[in-house]
C-alpha cells in the first residue's frame, strides 16, 4: 500500500511541473503534501480516521486538479460548426440504406414460384403494383 502511495504521489509531482493552472497547481500541492504524510501514517502502521479523512481530500484536491487540466486545454474562443451538412449526410446514406433493402426485400417476394398459372401470376403482379404506390 505504501508502494502504490509513493508511486501516485511521483506521479503527481511529474503532473505539478506541466500544470500552468495556479488553483490547480496549489491544489496539488496539497494533494502532495496530504499523501506525504499518509505515507508516513502507513508506514508506522498509525492509519486512524484522520488518514482517512485525509484520503477524502486529496481525492476532493484530485478532482480539482482534473478540472484545471480540463480548463487549461480549453481555448475561450467558441468555433462553430454546421452540423446540418454532417446530419442532412447521414441521413442521406440512412435513407439510400432503407431504399436499397427496400429494393431488395421487394424482388425477393416478386419473384414468384414458376408453378403458379398465369392468373395467380397476373394478381401478383397487382398486388404489388398497388403496394409500391
């Protein structure tokens, strides 16, 4: 446990020298500073309910720090972008998709058995003439 302690907090120090952000970087210091002493608490075997309550803020300061790296990438410029043309095309392909299995699903079932007479034929025929309109 104190191996997987001492592993994430050089993690977190590695994040500390690319973080720009000042809330986010006071944030992880404390997160820093809160893990150093669990390791020390872990390390004497004294985990009381402070460790753990301690554990609770340096997740709260986690948290922190994840949304200062969020807003750090973040540009203020808002760019916007037609999404029309990018729906009116998925549509288009969705609807090209339907018409050819339309097609499809209607040869199969004109296809008719060539044992019918011609009378059986021709009322086939009908009926789909009436159904495609």
């Amino acid at each position: 446990m104190l191996a997987k302690q001492e592993l994430i907090r050089s993690s977190l120090e590695d994040l500390r020298n690319n973080l720009t952000d000042k809330d986010g970087l006071m944030s992880l210091e404390k997160a820093i500073d809160n893990m150093k002493k669990t390791e020390e608490d872990i390390a004497n075997k004294q985990v009381t309910l402070e460790s753990l309550s301690r554990q609770k803020d340096i997740l709260t300061r986690l948290l922190e720090v994840e949304n200062a790296l969020r807003e750090q990438g973040e540009d203020d410029k808002r760019e916007s972008k037609t999404a029309i043309t990018d729906y009116e095309r998925i549509i288009q392909n969705a609807y090209e998709k339907y018409e050819l299995e339309k097609l499809k699903q209607t040869e199969l079932l004109k296809t008719t058995p060539p044992q019918l007479n011609q009378y059986y034929k021709d009322k086939v025929e009908r009926y789909f003439n009436l159904m495609l309109q």
